[in-house]
C-alpha cells in the first residue's frame, strides 16, 4: 500500500495574497519587505503569519 495520500493543495498549505506597501508607508522595523528583485526594505509589522514561503505575485522571481 503506498503512503502517499491523495488531496488538493489547499488540504496542506493556505495560500495568501500579497499586500502593497510603498517605501513611503514602511515604517522603521525589523521584518524584511520582498518585491520582485529581493528585498526592497523593511517594516514594523508583518503581513501574514509564519511559517510561509514567500512568491513574487508580479514580476520576475
């Protein structure tokens, strides 16, 4: 018997969309803001909650 199980992505992970945040509304802090080149600065808050694996959702990865 295999131990592979069949299921849809969405069984295992949770996908979320990205957030637009301008350098001009970064605020000083210590989480790393991604944009398609790498990271582009960094904010006081974050957006989603860890663990995650971030994607470019424009542009090129």
């Amino acid at each position: 018997m295999s131990e592979w199980k069949e299921c849809t992505l969405g069984d295992v992970i949770v996908l979320q969309r990205g957030h637009d945040l301008p350098k001009s509304q970064m605020k000083a802090g210590n989480i790393p803001v991604a944009g398609s080149k790498g990271i582009i600065g960094f904010h006081d808050k974050a957006t989603t909650k860890a663990p995650g694996i971030t994607i470019g959702r424009s542009g090129n990865i």
